[in-house]
C-alpha cells in the first residue's frame, strides 16, 4: 500500500500539467485557551485585547466605543463573550472577534452578578430577572420578600437570600421554572459567605459562627464557630477551603475551613485593619487589604498558609490581580506595575494603566487557524496609550532591584523599519532571467517539488489509519490539563454510590472515587475526566446539579 501511494504521487507530480502549490503541514495547537488581557477604558471607548504576557502588543481593537465604568461580571469561553455592567447599571454584552456590542436590557439592573458570562441575574424593581442571548424576553420571578442577596449557581440556577421578620429565607430557583425548588429558613440575619463548593454553602450565622448547609437539598448540617467578628471571606478555586477574615477585639486572623470535614483547620494573624480579601484564580496566592489608607497588600500562599509578600498598592474592583503564571499587577498612582512572581520584583511598568478596568480571560479565538492567510507582524501594533518615563520613581515593594524596562516607542520604530525594509525588497523588480536559466530554473523546482510531495506522502502512509483529535484525546486523572467534574464529596461510600446512580449527562453516569484529604476518605463523585475545561463545563450543565469543574485530579 505504501509504495503503490509514493508511485502515484510520483506520476502526479511528473504530469507537466500538475499545480503543484505543496502541502501546508499545520503544526499542532497547544492544548487550551489563551490567557487574553482585556483592558476597557474607565471613563468609556476601545476596550483592547493582548495576548499574555505580551502587554505591550495590541491584538485586537473594538471598533465600538464601550460606556462609562463598564465593569465585567463573566466571560463565556463557548462564545468569546464577556457579560458588563456600566455605571449605569445597564447590562451589556461585548462579544470578542467581532466585537459587537449590545445592550441586553434598556433599563437598568440591580446587583447584577453572572457566573458563565451567558446569564447575566439581577433586579429590576423588586423582581429577580435573568438575561440570556438566546430568551426573547429575560425569565422574572418576584419573591415575596425582595431579595439582600443573588448567586448565580454553576447549573444555570440562582441562590436567592431574604430577610424579614427576624429570619433568613434562602430559596433556590432553577429557569425557566418560577417556582422554588429549594428552601430553608434560618433564625436571625444571615449572610451567604461561599456558593463555589458543588456540595456546601455557608452563611454566616450571627456575627461569629457560620452555618454549612447541603447544597443538593439546602439542609442545614451544622454551624462552625469561629470566634471572630467576621467582615469577610474568599473561597478556594475548587470551593474545598474557605478563608474567614475576621477581627476580634483589637486583632484580625484569618481562619481556614474544611469544607470536608466543616472545621477550622488553620489561623494565622493579619494586621488589625486588614479589610478585604482576593484569592487568585489559580489558588495560589490569598490577597489581603490592610493599611490604614487601604493601600497595603499582603500575598499569602495558600499551600502553607504563609505570608510570602507584602506590597504597596491601591485595591480597587479589579486591581491587584494575579496572573496565570504568577506574575502580580498592581496600582501605583496612574500607572500599573507588574511583579514578579514569588520575589515580587519590579518586572513592567504600564504608564496609565490604571486608566483602564484588566481582566484575564482564557480564550483561544484569537488564534490562528490552518488556512488562514499568514499575519504580518504589522498587524500586532504596538500599545501607546502610555509609556513610563525613565525617571519615574518605583512603587514601594519589598526587595525590589530590578531596572525598569522601557518599551513601545523603540519597538514601533524596530517594527516601522522592518516592514519599511519588508516594502523595499518586495518593490525591487526581478531579474530578466535567459531562456537557458528559464528552463534550468522551472527543472530544479520540479524536482524539488516532487521530493517534498513524495516525502509527504512518505510521513502520510506511516500515520496510524483513524488519528484521534489532540481536542478529542481522552484524559488521565490526575493529568496536568485534564478536567474533572464534581458533584460531591461524601465521607460514606453508600450514599456517594447511590448520588453517582442517578446522575447522568450525555450518556456518560457518574462515578465514584476515593481520595484521602488530612487523613480523612472521602467518596468524590465525578463525571470525566475531560480533555478541555468547556467540554467539562457542558456535561457539568447536562447532568442538572450544582457541580464544580477542577484540573488535575486534585482540588
């Protein structure tokens, strides 16, 4: 089969009649999205798009102008599109590629707040609404108590938390039902504090104690004291461990909870005017507030629950932030100053950076399929919305001695003289060649092209017939890159079996394994794994419950 394959590639390649243009060999995407920077001006205009950690080259420009104080709530990795609210209150839609924008309702929302970037919750003269593309009109319900607080919930649904007459209602609703699938009632005014975890919430149960409730059934399963005064909490990326910020007397710790086994499991003192808190999207790095003009930082690693940094920044909505690889970006006065990770040295200086709101989104829609014309390298331009001065002075962080790198108006020079050479030698016009250097010429590219589409063919017949997509693979668990679906974490291997019994998404039923976590088995219930984070995502949604998606094997 092999050489009947080269031969008649060989005969078509002889036929002097053949356009022989070559076979373009796409390379191999690398598994997973992009990290994008998104960057929308403050005071309104042209949001621009970067690759990370290229942040000083443009790859992408809206042609629309995005309005004031446009705050993201969610991206959509299915639709590249990112869900807003401005200052208004009014909710929109920026979807990246194209760039069209659209305003997804004509009056204003309330709390709005949206987990996918698809539906976008909130409140519009005492009715709760949800917002998606898709709805002719958004889906409303109107409780009988106004709601203090919404969370959306990772299956479509929405948490909904009241208070009245001394008590708390929290009811679940799950669109396009109205009716409450869900409720319980609790004594007093209670806050919800975590949501992320697929099997436990927690609201804080008076000023010092949290009460956990099950999140299939809203049953409550028990209260946790703390101790503290609690003004705040952040919640692990996989929603196993909360983090409790709270003071006491004239001190301030944070406080580690369990969600397993619903106990403290770690403390350790911040300073006493510590006031926020800001896990980054990784679970590396818990930000805290502090300072008495609330422009202090510290970075806490999570894995020893040690502070590892402390930095001088203003903290706003979306800024400090971590980066995927670490790296941190903070504000010093107009400009943004990125850090390095673990030693958190001076690395960039964006010059009015602080103009703009950031966000990272993962998305791989800005890049280049097979077949797409080749991108110069014009078409990147570089970002002049502002530059750092040479002599402006370094933000005040611990141990910091690097230099701090000049870029943009050189690289727009070096690019500039490039395609102007590129111009140059594409105008010079080519030499008139003899008839004999004519013929010579066209016979050694004939044979050339006959060798390249020969071992073309070569490298074909030794592909395995039936290749898998690189997207398609299956995944190990436990593998870096492969996700995994959870719905519970039980510590009874009964009552996990039977969970895992009656959830089905796509044909597939979910499974039970077994993973030890402070000495303590517990009985994970999970669907996957999954080669990619939304094909996780979609069968998370069909199966119907409150699930979480996490990398690895491990959470």
């Amino acid at each position: 089969m092999r050489t009947s394959l080269l031969s008649l590639v060989l005969a078509l390649a002889a036929c002097g009649s053949a356009d022989d243009r070559g076979a373009a060999v796409a390379t191999a995407a690398p598994l997973g999205p992009d990290a994008i920077v998104l960057r929308i001006p403050v005071d309104g205009g042209a949001a621009r798009a970067f690759r990370y950690p290229a942040l000083d080259s443009v790859i992408w420009v809206t042609r629309t102008t995005l309005p004031r104080q446009a705050q993201p709530l969610a991206f959509s990795i299915d639709d590249g599109t990112l869900a807003l609210s401005d200052g208004a209150g009014l909710p929109w839609r920026l979807t990246l590629g194209s760039g069209r924008l659209e305003r997804a309702l004509a009056t204003p929302l309330g709390d709005a707040a949206s987990l996918d970037g698809s539906g976008v919750f909130g409140v519009r003269n005492g009715a709760v609404l949800r917002l998606t593309a898709s709805d002719a009109v958004p889906w409303e319900i109107r409780a009988d108590v106004p709601p203090s607080q919404i969370q959306p919930l990772r299956d479509g649904g929405v948490l909904l938390i009241a208070h009245g007459r001394g008590e708390t209602l929290v009811r679940r609703y799950r669109p396009p039902g109205t009716t409450a699938t869900d409720s319980i009632t609790l004594p007093g005014t209670a806050h919800l504090v975590s949501a992320a975890g697929g099997d436990r919430y927690y609201l804080s149960d008076g000023p010092r104690a949290l009460v956990s409730v099950r999140a299939r059934d809203l049953e409550k399963l028990g209260a946790i004291d703390v101790g503290d005064s609690i003004i705040t909490a952040a919640t692990s990326p996989s929603g196993d461990r909360v983090y409790l910020l709270g003071r006491s007397d004239d001190e301030a710790r944070i406080q580690v909870i369990n969600k397993f086994s619903d106990e403290v499991v770690a403390k350790f003192d911040v300073p006493a005017n510590a006031s926020a808190l800001r896990m980054d999207p990784l679970g590396r790095y818990l930000l805290v507030r502090h300072g008495r003009d609330a422009d202090s930082v510290l970075v806490v690693a999570v894995a020893t629950n040690a502070i590892v940094g402390r930095l001088t920044s203003a903290w706003r909505g979306d800024l400090p932030l971590v980066f995927p690889d670490g790296r941190l970006a903070t504000l010093r006065g107009e400009d943004v100053v990125v850090l390095t990770a673990g030693e958190f040295r001076v690395a960039d200086v964006i010059a009015n950076g602080a103009r703009d709101v950031w966000t990272v989104v993962q998305w791989n829609g800005f890049r280049r399929r097979a077949g797409d014309s080749p991108m110069r390298a014009s078409a990147t331009r570089a970002d002049t919305a502002g530059r750092a001065a040479a002599e402006a002075p370094r933000p005040s962080v611990a141990a910091t001695t690097d230099s701090i790198p000049r870029r943009g108006d050189a690289d727009a020079r070096q690019t500039a003289q490039a395609d102007s050479v590129a111009r140059g030698r594409d105008s010079i016009p080519p030499r008139r060649l003899s008839r004999e250097d004519s013929i010579k010429r066209a016979r050694t590219a004939r044979v050339d092209s006959v060798r390249r589409v020969a071992a073309r063919a070569d490298s074909l017949a030794r592909l395995p017939r039936g290749p898998t997509p690189a997207s398609a693979a299956p995944a190990s668990l436990g593998e870096k890159g492969a996700f995994v679906v959870q719905f519970a974490a039980l510590k009874a291997e009964g009552p996990a079996q039977q969970l895992a019994n009656s959830i089905r998404a796509n044909g597939e039923r979910a499974r039970v394994v077994v993973t030890m976590t402070n000495g303590i088995a517990l009985y994970r219930v999970i669907l996957g794994p999954y080669r990619t984070r939304p094909d996780a995502e979609r069968a998370g949604q069909a199966a119907g419950r409150d699930y979480w998606v996490y990398e690895g094997g491990s959470n």
